[in-house]
C-alpha cells in the first residue's frame, strides 16, 4: 500500500511539474479574485452581464466573436439575461439575410439563431481600419493567451507612459503587459467610460473584470457544468476505488502476499 | 496457447466451442497464471488499454461531428466544444487522454527498463511495445494537428519539412507528404484517415502484444523465470484483474482531474488561435511527450544527423534486448544496473525539459550533454556492465527466496540494506 501512494504521488507530482514547466513566460500579472476558479467556481451573474455591457458597448466595434450566438447569452451558465432580454437584445443588430424570392439580400433584426454580428466585413477591412493590425476575434481569445484571464485583465489596465527613450509609431502605445510592450489599440477603458444598468461603478478596474470574466465564459460556456460533473465524477471515483480496495484485500487474503 | 485442456460444461458451450474455441480463450485469460508479487508499476499494461478504448470511443464520437477541412476544422471544433451535447467532455477526455496515454507508456516502459522484461524470452513483446509506442506518437502528432490552431500547422510544417533532410529524395518526399506545396488542405485531409487508422493497426499490435506474453508469462520483480502455475502464482482472475482495477481508479482520478479543472493546461495556447500560413509562431513547441526527443534533434547541428540521432534515440530501444548483457533480469540484484538506471532516467527528464526551452546558450549545452549521455547509456554502459557487474545472490523462486521467504520487494530490499 505504501508503494501505491509512492506511485500516486510521483504522477500527481510529475504532472505539475509538466504543466508547470509548459506555462512558460513568467509575467507577475495583476491578481483578482476569480469566482470561476476553484472545484466550485461558478461565473458572477452580475459581472458576466455588465461584461457583456462592455464588450457590446466598447469591443465590439472592432472584435468580433464569431463562434458565439445571440441565443448563447440566455443559456444556463452564461449571463443568463431572461428569454425577452435576450430576444431584445438580437433584434438590436441587424443581420444581412437572403437571397429572398427576388433574388435579393435583404436586412432584417437578428434572430436568437443568428451568430454575433461582426464589425467588419472581412480581415482585409478590419486590418485596413485598425493600421494594419487585425483585432483578434475574441471568442476563445481567453485560451489564446499564456496568461489567461490574468494577462487580459493586466492588459486592459497595463497602458502606461512609454519609458523614456523608446520611440513609439504613430497609432502603436505602451503597454506593460503586452508581449514586447507594444500594441496598435489605444486604451479602450477608462472611468466612467459606459454606464452599467445595474449602477455599479465603471472603474477601468471594475470594466476589466467584468470584461474578463465575460470573455471567460465566451471561451468555456460549459465551464459550470464541467465544474460541477467533476466534482460529482471524482468524489464516485474516490468511493468506487475504497470500495475496490477493501474487496482487493479480501481477495488477496487468501494469498500469502502483500498487496 | 493453452497450457490446459478446457470443455466447457454446457452442450451448447462444447458445440461452439468444437468449432470456434473462444470459450478456451476465455478460459485462459482468467485461469492464466501470474507470479503473486506482481507490484503496481506492472498494472499500466491495463491501464493502457483503458487509455486505447478511451482514445478510439472518444474518437468515433469527436469524428462524427468534426470536419477535416482547412477551412472547417477550426470552426468545428468550437462547434463540438459548444453546440454537441456534452463535446466539450468528449473533446477534453480525448485531448487529455494522448496525455494521460503517454504518461502511462513512459512508466510502463521504464518499468521494463527497471526489472529487465525486455530480456530473452520477452523480446518479441518488447519489439512489439516498440512499434506500438512508433505508432503512437504518429498517432499523438496526426491528432494534434487536426483542430488546426498555429501549434497544430506549424507543428505539421516542422515534422514533415524533417524528411527533407533525406538527401537527393527529400524535398520530393516531402512535397508527396503535404500533397502540394505546402502543409495545406490535401496534409490535413490524409492526416484525419491516417489518425482515424493507426489506432485500429495499434489495437491489432496490442493482441499480438498479449499474445507474446502469454507464451512466456509475465516477468517480476525478482526477476527469475517461475514455474507455472505454481504457488508462486496466481490465477488472472480474480486476483489480478482487482488489483489492476484498483490501480486503474487512482489513475482515472487523475486523469479526472485534468478533464474537469485543467484541460488546457497540458495544451499550448496558440493552438486556439486558427491557423495561419503568413504568422510563425514566437517558439514552436511539440506536446510534452515528445520533448525529449524534440531536445536530441535540435542539439545536434546538422538537420540529416540531427534526424538521424532522434530516429535512433527510438529504434536503439528496439535492439535493447541484445546491447543489454547481463543476464540477470530484475535492478533489484545488480547494484551499479540501479544507479545508472536512475541516472537514464534523471537525463530523460532533463532532455524533456531542454526541449521544450529555447535551442541556445546554456540550455543548448545541457541538451547535448544529455543526448551524448543518452547513447552512452545504452552503447556503452548497458553492454560494459553485463561483463563487469557483480551481481548479488537471486532467490530460487518468490515465495522460498533465499532473501527471507518473502514476495515482498520492500522486504527485500531490507534485507539487502541490511546485509551491507
């Protein structure tokens, strides 16, 4: 028995130390408190909602989320804004639909069917609008990026003065968490910058982690569902392998041997 | 196959059994003898193939709504990740599942470094493990290629361009394996029917596999060839198939883990980004288990030789059998064996390490003292060693050992010690 917690513990060990040595890149991020972590973590209603204010309000005129729908902010484990809400908030965008029986492509108000309307028509057109660079769609934008929901949160608040003597192109800024310190977008928050329906206050601070925390979801609408199956799963695991442990010894009593 | 003659109870049982004798081999399965102080390290071989049945259900499952198509794939597999009841559970099992795999053939096959199963009469299981572990990792990089992220494109660009280090032939062979001229459409498409194969050719191995080790019957931790049955062994069922399933649960409770709370941890993030021809990314990095030899092809400085020394670093496995000369199986009886084992296996990891950093400076050194050490072990050390070592006094059989009468590795172990 002693070998097989030696056994079990040198491959919970080599398994950190794996992921350990694969997150490379090492950046003191700024640190909040995600209420998603954890064997228990679910999403904040509130932030994923408000997020959603900030992305719609503020990113969403130049990134777009391609793999999402309209229907996905009502769903369990999401923003879960009510049938009307979300129904009310497709029909605020407007899609190109067609051909109808002229033959013509014609607009019409989204339907909780439709995918996210995108800003631009096509990477060319978001390129040429933004100098150059392409404003990365954000759907799993979140699992993208080394540092997770931590680097996204930093950056949106890393903007700073560029340090003296670095030289900085017209439409490139400063930013302390950005790979290489340089980015095309400009600051996209700041105090007071939307105002939340909920009357929280939008400190850059407070948009960031609403922001974040929406993207999060955006990119593992089932995290919930996953966290919750997964407690369920192991604690049956766990009873399953004490069970098979004790009729293992009964078995193997009848040996003269050492399990 | 059987070392007994079986009839089985019922008429209808012999009927069948006359003419196609399945329930002989199901006899012998549960009846086959095994030697009692089996310890856990010898039950990944059930391990591993939950972890096979595991991959090729998740698979089936993953292929009936993924879309092999450079323009499709990415988008499909957001797809399954979000719209397919519960995708995202089958895509994780999968994707964690290569890992939790590797993770068990590694111990696996250092076990069989550790206790020397690889030695006659075991060679051919051992020729065989080899092929599996081959195709394995074909299988593992086809697969990591399939979501078609930037790791997954520029990975596929950097393993196939390899044969292009093949003189005269190279560039051809290279242009034959992308189907065009570069790793496009036509790369991905073959990649998907080649991945969707070689589990099946790996299921076929892993029969011939068993089968070659039910001629001789399993090695152990002593080491010394049994008498079958005997009471040095017991019958499969029940006493084995319990452990093993115990051995099994712990493992499916780590594996459990990674699918729930970190499935992308073992990933690399730029896989989730689609993939894009004109955009390199910063460091091109294969999965973790195949990072030790990733380190031993970028430490040598020509690409052919560089190829030449990672393809060795694999195939000098295969003739293990021969460059090892000691006749003594099991670590536990040859002192010296022991020590450099663990040193093989400190370098292994080390190798690991230096290929997943950047190939320069100090790491680079490191890398090529490790991979120099790596041959060494088994060119010169293994085969020295045979001649040179003193070994230490092998029991008779496991239960009336010289060592004290006990199957127990642990107590064995005592024993040396106290003896010194």
């Amino acid at each position: 028995m002693k070998n097989i917690f030696k056994l079990f513990s040198i491959i919970v060990l080599f398994c950190f130390t794996t992921a350990q040595s694969n997150s490379a890149e090492k950046v003191d991020y700024l640190k909040t408190d995600w209420s998603f972590k954890g064997l228990f973590g679910k999403f904040d209603r509130g932030s994923l909602q408000r997020g959603y204010q900030v992305y719609t309000e503020v990113c969403a005129s130049c990134h777009s989320m391609k793999y999402l729908s309209y229907r996905n902010l009502g769903e369990k484990g999401g923003p879960e804004f009510s049938e009307a809400e979300t129904k009310a908030i497709a029909a605020s965008f407007e899609v190109t639909d067609g051909p109808n029986a002229d033959g013509e492509m014609f607009l019409r108000p989204a339907k909780l069917s439709d995918k996210f309307v995108m800003p631009y028509e096509n990477v060319k057109a978001a390129q040429a609008a933004n100098g150059g660079a392409y404003p990365p769609d954000m759907s799993v934008l979140v699992k993208a990026r080394g540092g997770g929901v931590d680097y996204i949160y930093s950056l949106l608040q890393g903007y700073e003065e560029a340090p003296s003597g670095m030289a900085l192109d017209d439409g490139v800024y400063y930013n302390k968490y950005m790979y290489g310190n340089k980015i095309k977008m400009a600051a996209p928050l700041s105090d007071g910058l939307i105002e939340y329906g909920d009357g929280t206050k939008a400190t850059v601070e407070q948009m960031s982690k609403d922001v974040t925390t929406f993207l999060m979801w955006a990119a593992e609408p089932h995290l919930e569902a996953r966290h919750q199956m997964g407690f369920k799963a192991i604690i049956y695991l766990i009873i399953l392998t004490i069970l098979v442990y004790f009729s293992m010894k009964k078995i193997w009593s009848r040996v003269e041997s050492e399990v | 196959m059987s070392d007994h003659d079986y009839t089985p109870s019922s008429k209808v049982g012999k009927w069948f059994n006359d003419r196609l004798p399945l329930l002989t081999l199901a006899n012998h399965l549960t009846d086959y003898p095994t030697p009692k102080n089996l310890n856990y390290w010898w039950t990944f071989g059930g391990i591993l193939t939950f972890c096979l049945i595991t991959q090729i259900v998740t698979g089936l499952t993953l292929a009936m709504h993924y879309i092999a198509h450079a323009d499709m794939a990415f988008e499909s597999v957001e797809h399954i990740m979000r719209d397919v009841n519960y995708g995202w559970l089958i895509r994780y099992i999968h994707a964690n599942g290569a890992s939790m795999f590797f993770l068990a053939v590694y111990i696996h096959i250092f076990r069989s470094l550790f206790y020397g199963s690889y030695k006659s009469p075991r060679e051919i299981i051992w020729i065989i493990g080899i092929i599996i572990y081959l195709l394995m990792m074909a299988a593992a990089f086809m697969g990591y290629v399939l979501p078609w992220g930037q790791m997954s494109f520029w990975g596929a660009t950097v393993i196939t361009n390899l044969f292009s280090a093949i003189p005269l032939v190279g560039e051809g062979i290279v242009t034959w394996l992308w189907g065009g001229y570069s790793v496009d459409n036509p790369t991905l498409t073959r990649f998907f029917t080649l991945h969707y194969l070689i589990p099946f050719l790996i299921l076929g191995l892993v029969v011939l596999h068993i089968w070659a080790l039910h001629v001789p019957g399993n090695n152990n931790p002593v080491g010394i060839d049994i008498k079958k049955p005997s009471k040095d062994t017991v019958p499969f069922h029940p006493y084995i198939v319990i452990k093993d399933g115990f051995a099994l649960l712990m493992f499916m409770i780590v594996f459990a883990f990674f699918v729930f709370y970190s499935p992308n941890i073992l990933g690399h993030a730029d896989n989730y980004i689609e993939a894009n021809p004109m955009v390199t990314p910063a460091h091109i990095v294969p999965e973790w288990y195949l990072l030790p030899f990733y380190a031993i092809l970028r430490s040598v400085p020509d690409k052919l030789l560089g190829v030449v020394a990672m393809l060795s670093a694999i195939l000098i496995l295969a003739v293990l059998p021969w460059l090892d000369t000691s006749k003594i199986r099991s670590a536990v009886f040859r002192p010296l064996y022991k020590q450099f084992y663990w040193i093989l296996v400190a370098d292994v990891l080390i190798l690991g390490y230096m290929g997943a950093m950047p190939a320069e400076g100090l790491y680079l050194l490191i890398a090529r003292v490790a991979t120099a050490y790596y041959f060494l072990h088994f060119l010169i050390i293994l085969p020295v060693l045979g001649f040179k070592e003193k070994t230490l006094p092998i029991p008779l059989s496991i239960t009336e050992s010289v060592l004290g009468g006990s199957p127990n590795l642990a107590t064995v172990k005592n024993k040396e010690s106290l003896e010194k």
